[in-house]
C-alpha cells in the first residue's frame, strides 16, 4: 500500500477503488451479516450488542477511523459522507430489517429456513430500534400466519401489502430503501440501482475509461446478475425443483418458512404450484420514458403493510 500511494499517479485509482469498495461491502456484507445477527438467533438479552451497535465498533472505529482516515495524510481523499450515508442507512432507514423483511418474503426460493419473530423479538427490536414495531411488527405477524402449511406463501400473497422489490445491478442487493431506488442507461441499457454510489459504481468507477484514464481491466458488471430474470415467467415450483432444492422425496421443500420437523408441517412442491415468477428489470426496461418516471416516482413512495388480524 506504501509504495502504490508515494506515486501521486495512483492516487485517483486508489480514491475511486476506496470509494466504490466501501458501498458494495456495505450494501452487500451489511446485508447479509445484518440480517444473520439480528434475525438469526433467539438470544434477546438487551444487554447484546445489536448490529448497528456492532456496525459502529467494527466498521466506524475500526475500519474507518483506524485504516480509511490515516490514508488522508498521503494525500488520499477520503468519502466522509459515505461513511455517514451507510451509518444513516442502518440506523434510520432500516437497511437490515428491509433485508431480513426481504429474506423472509423469498422464503421458497432460498436455501434456508427462516423463522418468525415472536412477542420477545419484538421486544428487543423496538428497544434497540425505536419505531421498529410500526414498521415491521405487522409484516411478522403476516408472516408467521401464513408459514403454516395450505396458506398462499407471502411471496405471492395479495393480503399482505408488501411490493416485490427492484434488484440493484451493482450490489445485486434488492434496491429496498425505495426513496433511494434510481436507474440509468449503460452502453445503452436500462439498470436500476438502490442507490447513487451504486449507480455511480456501475456507469462511472467501472467503465473503460476512468476521468480519462483507460481502465480496461475493471469488471463488466455483465451476465445474468438479476436472479429473477433466470427465472422470468417460470411457475414458482419448477424454479425451486430446478434450484434443487427438494429434499429426496422429490416434492418436500428444502426452505420452509418454520423450524419445524413433523412431516404434516413440512411444505411440498404442491403448496406453493400456481404462481409465476417475473423479472422486475425485464417490466421495468418494457416501459416508455413517460412510464418508467411514473413507476419511479411510485417506486420511491413505498408501500404499506397491511394490519394482521
Ligand atoms: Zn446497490
């Protein structure tokens, strides 16, 4: 890293590098780590560090504050504010419980069980996320009533109010913080994004050429990054028999929305036939100009869970 930042040349690389590396590790790790502390586990003592406690530790402290910042003093500019824009993200717009809300609402087509929140997760999670309840208390009730056996699975049920997200095709993160979604055209194609530094990292940090300079080696960002388009127009139950994720039975499920075992509440292929699966970024690229600036729009508003009975 010495010898690299004593050449000044090197600079505006290592700065983009810096920049781009530190949202997609966020977007992506933030994600998943998040989701997998804060939803995988019934410890709910309130003296447990939550996520975002750890976040501050880990990420601020440590990675920022002990290895991004000293860089500065080599002549490194530093993006302060995107270290504040992913804190902002995890604490006031909900970027792990978006992700875990997600997660669960993909329960078939994972490979994992996901189980619902209960009264004491609750309880844990307004504590250390004030004004989680309102958000988020619904949508686990939803979800805990319709992982049993015979209901319509929450991904395709109507009554629940949730709107299936657009991908990222930076992070391959669904873009869930919706007034944050942005698109843009790249050699000519429609892309959507969670957010402007994904966008950024797509169309600007890895084109060909960066600020003049050719960049020929950075990544294409190419191939069939959405998942949904793999599956685009497919019956929910052939996607997972071709995922393989059907235990050897041959119809029970290997992703159940519980931790149970009994086979009588074991999901099958059955339970879930009769509902297709869609590309968000084939409908969206389908649209006019006109129409994608009202679905953008739209997008950016949200959605509204509905109230379980
Ligand atoms: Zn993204």
């Amino acid at each position: 890293m010495a010898l690299l930042i004593n050449d000044p040349d090197n600079h505006q690389l290592i700065e983009r590098d810096l920049k781009y590396a530190f949202w997609q590790n966020h977007a992506i790790v933030d994600a998943a780590v998040g989701t997998i502390v804060e939803y995988g586990t019934t410890d709910r003592d309130k003296n447990k560090e939550s996520y975002a406690e750890l976040w501050h530790r880990w990420i601020y402290e440590d990675y920022y504050r002990t290895y991004m910042l000293p860089l500065e003093k080599y002549g490194i500019k530093i993006h302060h504010d995107d270290v504040a824009l992913a804190w902002d993200r995890m604490v006031k717009k909900n970027y792990v419980h978006k992700t875990a809300q997600f997660f669960s609402v993909g329960w078939p087509v994972a490979f994992w069980r996901q189980e619902a929140q209960t009264d004491k997760d609750f309880e844990w999670f307004e504590f250390k996320y004030p004004g989680w309840y309102a958000e988020f208390g619904d949508y686990w009730r939803w979800y805990e009533k319709l992982s049993h056996k015979g209901e319509t699975s929450i991904l395709f049920n109507q009554d629940v109010g949730y709107a299936y997200p657009h991908r990222c095709w930076s992070c391959m993160v669904p873009c869930l913080i919706r007034e944050d979604f942005c698109c843009d055209e790249v050699d000519g194609k429609m892309y959507t994004y969670c957010s402007e530094i994904c966008r950024w990292t797509h169309k600007v940090a890895f084109s060909a050429e960066y600020e003049g300079r050719p960049t020929p080696a950075m990544g294409r960002f190419s191939g069939r990054r959405e998942w949904e388009e793999c599956y685009d127009g497919w019956d929910v139950a052939d996607a997972i028999a071709d995922l393989g994720f059907v235990r050897s039975d041959g119809k029970t499920l290997v992703p159940q929305p519980h931790l149970h075992f009994e086979d009588s509440k074991m999901w099958t292929l059955d339970d879930v036939r009769g509902h297709k699966l869609g590309s968000p970024l084939k409908a969206f690229r389908a649209l006019t100009p006109e129409q994608r600036e009202v679905a953008v729009t739209e997008y950016r508003k949200g959605f509204k869970i509905n109230p379980c009975n």
